[in-house]
C-alpha cells in the first residue's frame, strides 16, 4: 500500500468539473471492509500525529464508522483502495430571538 497525500479535512465550497473522468469510483464500506479500514485509520493518525491509539480503538472506531453508512473508499479501476473517506454533515442550529 503507498500513500501519497493525506487531507485531514477538506472544504470545496465551488467545485470544479474534471475535464477526464478520474479511474475507479466511490465504494461504501461494508463489514468485510472492517480490516483494511482499520489498517487506513492506522495509517492516517500515525501520518498526521494526532487522536493516535492502539489497533482496538481503530478497530471500534471502523466498526462505528461503517454502521453509520458513511464510510467509503476510493477502489481503482484494479479493485484497490486507494483511500478511505468518512462523510459528515455538521448542522449549525441557529437561535432566532424576537426583539
């Protein structure tokens, strides 16, 4: 496995249209993905130096990650992955007071 960029958060307000379409495709990660996720949190934290813990805690954190539905790796066009992607929304409450 190499890895050749980490972005521990990205924000792409305007995106732009890829002039070529890229190899591979998005791919939600399921139970049988709990080993090679483990092994992408592994590496991630270990690479940016933070929220760093033991196999177990990745483990538990895959296995939460994957119930939630919101998991994914990027599979090239040979079946492997390429990198994992953990989607958020984050809603904002807003407070509306009268005057």
């Amino acid at each position: 496995m190499k890895l050749s960029i980490n972005m521990f958060a990205y924000d792409c307000p305007a995106p732009i249209e890829p002039k070529e379409k890229a190899d591979g495709e998005i791919y939600r990660c399921g139970e049988k993905d709990l080993e090679e996720l483990v092994t992408f949190l592994d590496m991630f934290h270990k690479e940016v130096g933070i929220d760093q813990k033991d196999v177990q805690g990745y483990r538990e954190d895959a296995e939460s990650f994957i119930k939630s539905g919101n998991m994914y790796f990027w599979k090239d066009e040979q079946g492997m992955f390429l990198c994992s992607i953990r989607m958020q929304i984050m809603w904002r409450r807003m407070l509306v007071t009268r005057r």
